[in-house]
C-alpha cells in the first residue's frame, strides 16, 4: 500500500506530461497565446503531482528515491520541469516546453514502466546517493545545453533561408539560445566533476579501490572530457555558438547512452562511478 499511492501519483503525472506535451506542440505550430497558458497550467499541475509522489516515495522507503533506475529516472524528469517553470515563467518563454517537456515525460514513461526493486539499500552504500545526485543534476544541465543547441540550431536555419512562420517568431534570439547554452553547460560540468569525484571517493569506501576502470567509470569519463574540451574551445579557441550547438546535441546522446547503461546494469543499489 506504501508503493500504491506514489506509484498512482506518477501515472496521474505522465498524464498531465503527456498532454502538457501535445499542447505545447500544438503552441508552437499555432499563433494562439490561449494555448500557452493552458500548456503551463497542466505542466504545473504534473510538476506538483510529481513532487508529491518523490515525497511519499522518500517517506515510505525512508530515502531519496534516486538509488534505483525508477527513482533516478523520475527525479532527473523532475529536475528537467523544474528547470523549465523557473526558466519560462521568468523568461517567458513558454517554447520552452515544447523541448524539455517531451524529454521529461519520456523520462518519467521509462521510469514508470521499468520493472519494480527492491528499495532497500545496504549500510555500505549510503553515501551512493551524494554521488548519484550530483550526477543527475549535472545531466538535467547538458539536457537544457542540448535543448538551447537544438533551438539555436532551428532559428539559425530559419532565419538563414528566410522561413519567417510561426516557430520562427517564438523561437528565442540566438544570442540568447547561445549564452543557455554555455550557462548549462557551465552547471552541468562542475556538478559533474564533483559527481565523478564522490563516486570515486564511495568507490573506495565500498571497493577498496577509487578506481576500477569499469565501463561506467570509462564512459563517464569520456563524458567529461568532452564537456571539458567544449568549454575550453568555447573560451580560450573562440569556437562560433553554431559549432557548441551542434557539439552539444551530439555530446547529449553521448551523456544519454552512458546514463541510463549506468542505470540499468546497477539496478539497486546503484554502484559508485
């Protein structure tokens, strides 16, 4: 009965996801304002359902509920909706949503749709979560550089071949795509590095060994190599915002594939990078 009402919650949550989804994509294909403001209402609605079902879910295991895929995957769609109402409502950029919104409800179907697990978590691995947290949060930063890049990426051809339509005028200006971006960027990569670093730390802790050169230590390296180098291009080589855009989608597919395989071979508890 614990696992009832949360579990209920997040299917009452992808449902208003789902619709929150097709209205913003209804928005930005049409020029009525009308349904902006319904997409937000119902985006708003998931968002507070979706926090009162991690809440039930920490009180009735007693933990956050980010050490199985189930968890990580719901909070990482949380913290994606999150984003977006602080950055539209303060913004106004409703369009957002229409980018972000589709990526947490994918999110939150996998979570909802992945086999139940156990939620007990031996002594050894309680400081896991520091780590796993600190690594979601740096992904929802790449996942916003990845939605500025693909949204860059549209208004540059649109307004290079001249397509003034409807998307065009709700798309944000460039200059803005461009500095989210980098803004993201610059959040995800330091909570990334302290999340490669606590799992180290937990590594040794729980293994003996602060590295074991296993796949997801691999990957997650790689990860931030390549963040580091689009950093570093971006400030020191100069590299044009066309070029981060780019690097960034590509780089999110990357950061994608190593998180969820992650994930899915460390069903609980979750194993230290």
């Amino acid at each position: 009965m614990g696992f009832l009402i949360p579990e209920m919650l997040s299917y009452f949550t992808m449902g208003l996801y789902f619709g929150g989804t097709l209205l913003f994509l209804l928005y930005i294909l049409y020029r009525s304002e009308v349904i902006s403001k319904i997409s937000l209402l119902v985006t708003g609605l998931g968002f507070f359902s979706h926090t009162a079902a991690l809440i039930m879910a920490m009180v009735s295991t007693g933990h956050a509920p980010i050490m199985t895929f189930k968890g990580a995957m719901s909070f990482f769609a949380w913290g994606l909706v999150l984003v977006y109402l602080v950055v539209g409502l303060k913004r106004g950029l409703e369009v957002l949503g229409a980018f972000i919104l589709p990526l947490a409800f994918l999110s939150l179907v996998s979570a909802t749709l992945a086999p139940h697990e156990t939620d007990s978590i031996a002594p050894v691995f309680q400081t896991v979560w520091v780590h796993v947290t600190l690594s979601i949060l740096g992904t929802i930063g790449f996942a916003v550089a990845f939605v500025a890049g693909l949204m860059y990426v549209m208004q540059e051809r649109l307004l290079k071949s001249k397509q003034f339509n409807v998307l065009y005028f709700k798309l944000p200006p460039l200059d803005f795509l461009d500095s989210l971006n980098q803004r993201s960027i610059l959040f995800g990569f330091p909570l990334l590095t302290l999340g490669i670093l606590t799992g180290a730390v937990s590594a040794q802790l729980t293994i003996g060994s602060y590295l074991s050169w296993n796949s997801e230590q691999f990957w997650a390296l790689i990860t931030w190599v390549f963040y580091f180098v689009v950093l570093v291009g971006r400030v020191t080589a100069g590299w044009r915002a066309k070029k981060a855009a780019y690097l960034t989608i590509v780089g999110f597919a990357g950061v994608i594939l190593t998180f969820v395989g992650i994930l899915l071979k460390n069903q609980q508890p979750l194993s230290p990078l």
